[in-house]
C-alpha cells in the first residue's frame, strides 16, 4: 500500500541542526524511552509544534500485587476445574456412599478456595483505596 502524498505546506523539506551537552541529551533520551515516540525527531517535533507528549510511568509498587494477582487467579482456577470434575463424578454414579465421598471432595476443594478469595478481596481492597484516594 502506498503512502497518500502530503501537501506542499505539510511536508518535512527543511532540515535543522542543533547541538546540546551530554546531560541535556541523556534528559531527551530518559523522556524519548518514556514515551510512544519511536525517534527523538519525532519527539522534538513535537516539542517545537507544542504538541501533548504523553510519558508512560509505571510504578514498580504494584510488581508483587500483580504477580499474587495472577497467582491466586491460576489457583483458583485450578481449584475451580478439580470441582467441576467431582461434580461430573458425583453426577456419573447413582450409588449414596460414592455420592457422599465426591460430596466430600467438593466441600474440601470449596474450603481451599475460600482462603484464596478471602485474599483476593483483600488485595482488591487495598487497591481500591489507593486508587480511589479523593
């Protein structure tokens, strides 16, 4: 596919050189990596035509809640399969004693989920606060 051609009053003909010092150019290169600009042309462009630069942050803080995060999803997905195929056990057979020990198993793999949902609340608690701070 082609590029669509640029009007005349649009297209980039003039070029300008400057020089900076070091410090200066390791603060262009720092807000360049912080930023969807692909070049540091295109970010002193911007610069020059006083466009909104937008920096991405992240914040490190948040690392180990992510992975706990993740973690208890995984757990608790796991969890979640063991019941349902106890479920399918306990649904397969008519007999009462083999119905209570798959009764059993699931009431046990529902405890061990408990734990792990009480936590998830925790932390998305915690979350909220930090974020919905007025």
């Amino acid at each position: 596919m082609a590029r669509r051609r640029l009007k005349d009053a649009d297209r980039l003909t003039k070029k300008v050189f400057t020089r900076v010092n070091e410090l200066k150019y390791k603060e262009l290169q720092s807000i360049c990596e912080r930023t969807t600009h692909k070049d540091m042309s295109k970010l002193l462009r911007d610069f020059l035509y006083s466009r909104p630069i937008k920096t991405i942050t992240r914040d490190m803080t948040f690392d180990n809640t992510m992975e706990e995060l993740s973690h208890l999803r995984t757990e608790i997905n796991l969890i979640g399969i063991n019941i349902n195929q106890i479920t399918k056990l306990f649904n397969s057979y008519p007999e009462p004693q083999r119905k209570a020990i798959y009764a059993k198993l699931a009431f046990d793999n529902y405890l061990r989920i408990e734990s792990k949902v009480d936590r998830l609340l925790e932390i998305v608690s915690q979350l909220a606060l930090k974020w919905l701070q007025a």
